[in-house]
C-alpha cells in the first residue's frame, strides 16, 4: 500500500472514530440510566448518522434543520424563532454545490472536507491561503511562516539564550494548543522536507505544513482552523470543542521580528484575553461589497459600530442542530462561505476591489466551503470521562425540561419569554426521549437536541456588545457582500445577515441559545467566555469579577522563562461545578503606591471617581469607532504581561459576566441535579 493510501485510510479511520465513539457513547449512557431520560445522540449530522451502514445509492431524507420554520412551535414547550434557510435553492446563482441527495454524495464531501482540515493531509487548507501557497490570489501564501521563520519563533521568548530541546511542546503551550493523533511534520533546521516526509518537527494542531501543487512538501506553516475550534478536555483533543486555550496574538507578537507580513495586526490587539478572540469582527470584512460602492451612510454606520470585542467559540459539533450560526444568529447555518473567512486566499476578501483575483479567492471559497462544512457538522462531543450520579442525573433530566422558572411562586424577576414552557429546554432543545417524542414539546422527534432561539436582551441581559456593534448598518452591508449570498437577496431564502430589520421583523435582538451537547468540554461558558463553570451559570451570585484558570507547570529547569499553557487535565477540573479550577484575583484601584495597574486588575471603574470619566471616554469610544479597542491597549512585553493574558477582568469592555440571571430563583439542590444531568449529553 502506497504512503498516499495508508494516508487516505488513516484520514478516514480518524475521522469514522469521532463519529463511531459518539455512538457507542450515547448507547453506553443510554444504557446506565432510563432510557426515556438518560440519553445523547453527542450532536453530530443527523444526515451522517441516518447513512451509517448504509449503500452509497440510499437517497436521504429532509435534514431536520429544514423544519425549523415559522409556527413550528407554537404552543409547545421548545420554541424556535430564528429559521432554516436554503442559500442552495439555486445552486448556479450561488455558484455553489447544492445539498448531496445520496450517501455517497454526502460521504464523497465529507471526505473533501476531512482533506481540508486534516492537518499534516495533502490538500490541508491554512489562513488566507487555501491549500495552494503558490497562487497570486493568496498573495503567494504570504500568511503563512516559513520553516526558517517557525524554526526561530524561540528567539522572541525571553529567557532563552538557544534553541530549547523541548521547543515543539513550548510552541504547543506558550500558543495554546494541542497535539492531534495524526503525523504534522515540519522541517527543523537544516532538513529538506522532502527527504524527510515533511519533517522530523511536531506542529501543534493550531498549525500544518501546506503542500504544493504537485503534492511535495512546501515548507511553508499556516495556521488552521483548529487553533480556535479545537481544544482539549481530559488531557486531550477534543475536535470541535472551540479551543479556550490559543493565544494568537501572541504568535503574532513574537513574529514580528522575523518579517512575518500578518504580524501587523499584532497592532490590533486581535484578542485581549487567552482563550478569546475576535474573529467574529465582520463589520470589517463588510466594508468591501461585492459589486459597487457601498453607500456612504451605510459605511459610516459600519465604521461607527465599534468592535464585538472577546469571543468565546461555540463547539463544532452542535452545528448540525442549528438552524442560524454564531451567537446571535447572524448568519443561516447553510453559509458556509462565513465559516471558510479565515481559509479564504487573501484576495478574496476585498469584494470587487482585487478583479480576477477576488474572483478567484472567492471561486476557491465556493467550491470547498459546503466541504469543510459537511465534515464539521458530522464531529460527535466527547463522552464525560467521569462517574455520574445516575439517580441524580434522571432529575435533573425531568427539570431541565419542565422546571418553569417562571412559575407562581419563584418570583422570578426576569421578564418572561413570550413562547415555550419557562424550562432550560425552551431555549436549549430537548434531549430526553420522554420529551422529544412528545408532541407538545417538538413538532417531530426530528427535532431532538434542535436549538434555534434567540433570546432577547431584555431577558437574557448578557454582555451586550457583539449585539450592539453588529448593527443595522453592519446588517445591511453585510447583505451586498460576498460572505451574504447577495443573489438571493429579496427571495425567501435570503442569506444575508438575519438580523436585519426587514428579515426578522418583530423578533427582537438579542442572543441565541446553543445546543448542549458535550457542555462539560466547553468552559467556559457565555458568548464571552466570562464564567468558568456551569454552576455559576446556574448561580449568578457565585461569579467572580476576576479569575484565572490553573497552568501546567513548567520544566524544572525553564521556571521562570517558559510561558506554559492551561492544564486541561481532570485534576484542574471542577466535576462538581463542571468547569475549570481557578483562582480568584483580587482587582485594584490606582493609589499613590500603584497610579496605573494593569488592566487586567483594575477595578469597576465606577469604584473610581478620579478615574471613570477616563473609562467611560474609552468604553464609547471602543463602541463606536471600528479598531478603537483593539488598537487603544498596551502592548504585550514581558512575561508578566504574557501571564496576566491569563487573567479574565469582567470589568473590561465587552467581558462582563452578568446576566442569565433568571435561574437565580433555583435552589443549590436543583442546581446539583441539573448539573449532573449535562454531563449525559
């Protein structure tokens, strides 16, 4: 057997794996509890799972998503109000695929996608690149690092005098990432990559070595979408999970001095906090239509909306479950050209202003983004690797879908949602066979683990500004430009922004609430990442205003020098709170002794009052001028500043961790059974 084929087998034995221990998980948990109660399908593709075992000629059915439509919750328990949209209803206006009608077809793009996000394969995908560095609308692969440049990232650590034997894990831990199960070479100094097999280096999953044309070996390292959407729990990968551990700018950071081009926007302060980002800043990218000018009232609305600030990533394997993307529904889930942005060969970016190659970046995007969304979508959450109180779980299964909060009795302070029974599966989805196969909580029992509401901000009270800064202006730019299908703008499918005022009519803006699944390996929680644990979820009063999770504890002999990532083992986990261990930081106030604390300490500003004219100058000025947050902060330069990139200030703008406060009228027991419930799913 060729190396290409033992390649393509391990390809697909990798990816079956996820997919095959997903089920084998949701029987297991199936087994040890009711169930009519106790039980997951771990998210996942519903399509994927019904082809299992399957012919390549067996036709599929409707993707369930499809149902999700106007009135389909009315009077039941689950409601919906954000709603599938088919942005392949046309495939030649679109110039995209439309949806596969058989197994085969769907398997033929998994595989497809699988290539492209497989790193170490041979047509792996990497930042403003695609899978091609040689080509002129990827700027010759100019976003990536050369071998030599990856090599010498060491010489911006401080401390280090050499190169240090252990420099593969310290590139892992100082960035923030993992390494997968499969070989990711590249070549350390000195080696060909192609006498070598690519290298005898180990990349992180966060970076892959792209090939050329002709399949050799580039030498050329780009970073890959696992760097955001891959973390780990348990001491290992999890695939899909969104990754709180990467720390990008820092890579852009220590790249500075090696000539690496995309290190300019270390300027930009991509990301205030490790594990964050502010990837989600589309009002950017909206700035360049595809045909034509923007209007000009609508570009000053784009360049006044400010910056959504620190993101936390929602898990790849719930996508499959959800009719509309991102945290507030922005997009429909079947624009995958959104979910390639980052894949896209660099010219593809500017609308009409690059000519052929704009065209050509966005050709690129056309023909692989349904791809890599189809290998996204079948991903399968990790099973809980703990001991779980199977009496305790069942009842919390039976209050995740009936407790109303807003029952007579619990006061509840919180306006109460217009539609759905007041339970966490209201928003959440049902997941228990007990109600999913009831009628008054879903229409079909298609809809299981289904989630597709956004709630209003004057319910769910969270930090508001993602919201604020996606606004009218961002919508309506959003709708002439690539990344929103402007073909199908007035039809009734159109796939521009959702939350423009002519699509979503009455519903109001506000959040919208994620499926469950594998809920225990995505801390931390909220749109911002601001609370560790899922009990603080559930008690509000619990939170703490600064925290930091546990490191890993460095080498002996590089104490002091190496920057170490998080520990995600299970001794820095909280199996009681279901979350990450961490330590309470105490804030400060400027005084005579300390006149400017880092950031990262300082205090509510309104415990100053010499100071808060100041902070409140910059919280309007970050909400309403594109850039001004992430410009407007002090540079990283020492390790301490490295180590305070740790630290999670709610009090910064766009990190508050308040709201979803109306489960503060549940007491600590229900809290307990709720908990443990979530980790079944």
């Amino acid at each position: 057997m060729s190396s290409k084929d033992h390649r393509a087998r391990y390809r697909l034995q990798r990816a079956s794996a996820f997919i095959v221990l997903g089920l084998a998980a949701s029987l297991e948990v199936s087994a040890q509890g009711a169930p009519d109660l106790i039980k997951s399908s771990r998210g996942g593709s519903q399509l994927w799972d019904y082809c299992a075992g399957k012919t390549d000629a067996t036709v599929l059915p409707a993707d369930p998503r499809t149902l999700v439509k106007a009135g389909i919750s009315t009077g039941r328990a689950v409601a919906f109000n954000a709603f599938w949209k088919d942005c392949h209803t046309d495939p030649v206006a679109v110039q995209e695929a439309g949806h596969p009608k058989t197994c085969g077809e769907l398997r033929q793009r998994f595989y497809r996608g699988d290539g492209l996000l497989d790193t170490g394969s041979r047509t792996v995908a990497a930042l403003f690149t695609g899978n091609d560095p040689t080509t002129a609308s990827s700027l010759f692969g100019a976003a990536t690092l050369t071998a030599a440049q990856y090599n010498s990232l060491w010489r911006s650590w401080d401390g280090f005098l050499l190169r240090p034997d252990n420099f593969d894990d310290l590139v892992a831990e100082r960035y923030g990432s993992v390494f997968g199960p499969g070989r990711n070479p590249y070549p350390k100094p000195f080696e060909d990559p192609n006498r070598t097999n690519g290298g005898t280096g180990r990349l992180p999953e966060m970076f892959t070595q792209l090939r050329n044309p002709d399949g050799s070996w580039s030498g050329r390292i780009g970073v890959t979408c696992h760097a955001c959407h891959s973390g780990a729990a348990n001491g290992t990968q999890t695939p899909g999970s969104g990754s709180s551990l990467q720390d990008l700018h820092m890579l852009l950071r220590d790249a500075v001095p090696l000539g690496y081009l995309p290190s300019l926007a270390s300027l930009a302060n991509l990301t205030r906090t490790r594990g964050t980002n502010n990837a989600s800043d589309i009002n950017l990218a909206f700035l360049f239509p595809d045909e034509g000018l923007i209007p000009l009232d609508v570009a000053l609305g784009v360049v006044a909306s400010g910056s959504t600030a620190s993101m936390d990533t929602p898990a790849w394997w719930n996508m499959g479950h959800r009719p509309v993307k991102f945290v507030d529904g922005v997009f429909p889930m079947d624009a995958p050209r959104v979910d390639m942005v980052f894949y896209t060969p660099a010219f593809g970016l500017f609308g009409s202003l690059g000519g052929p190659l704009s065209e050509a970046g966005q050709d690129w995007m056309r023909a692989h983004g349904p791809d890599a969304n189809t290998w996204v979508e079948s991903l399968k959450s990790p099973v809980y690797p703990g001991t779980i109180d199977t009496a305790l779980a069942e009842q919390g299964a039976v209050l995740f879908h009936t407790l109303n909060l807003w029952a007579s009795g619990r006061n509840n302070p919180v306006p109460k949602p217009n539609e759905g029974n007041g339970s966490c599966a209201s928003c959440h989805g049902a997941y228990a066979p007990r109600y999913v196969n009831d009628p008054t909580f879903l229409a079909s029992p298609a809809l299981e683990g289904m989630a597709s509401y956004i709630t209003p901000q004057r319910i769910i009270q969270t930090d508001i500004v993602r919201q604020r800064t996606n606004n009218e202006a961002v919508q309506i730019a959003g709708a002439n430009n690539f990344f929103g299908y402007p073909t199908t703008a007035g039809t009734a499918n159109d796939c521009g922004p959702q939350n423009r005022a002519d699509l979503r009519g009455n519903r109001e803006l506000g959040y919208l609430a994620p499926p469950l699944y594998g809920v225990w390996a995505t801390a931390p929680y909220m749109h911002n990442g601001s609370v560790p644990n899922v009990w603080e979820i559930l008690k509000p009063s619990d939170r703490k205003p600064l925290w930091k999770r546990k490191s890993k504890a460095p080498r002996w002999d590089q104490t002091g020098r190496a920057i170490m990532g998080y520990d995600t083992s299970m001794a820095a986990y909280d199996t009681g709170k279901l979350g990450w261990k961490y330590d309470v930081i105490q804030c400060r106030n400027p005084s005579l002794l300390d006149p400017l604390p880092s950031p990262y300490l300082r205090c509510d500003p309104n415990d100053d009052l010499l100071l808060s004219w100041y902070d409140r100058l910059l919280t309007d000025l970050y909400g309403n001028v594109i850039l001004a947050w992430n410009v407007l902060f002090p540079p990283t330069i020492t390790n301490t500043d490295i180590e305070n990139r740790k630290i999670y200030n709610s009090y910064m703008f766009g990190q508050g961790n308040g709201g979803h406060t109306f489960n503060s009228v549940l007491t600590d027991n229900e809290r307990k059974a709720l908990v443990e419930y979530m980790k079944t799913l």
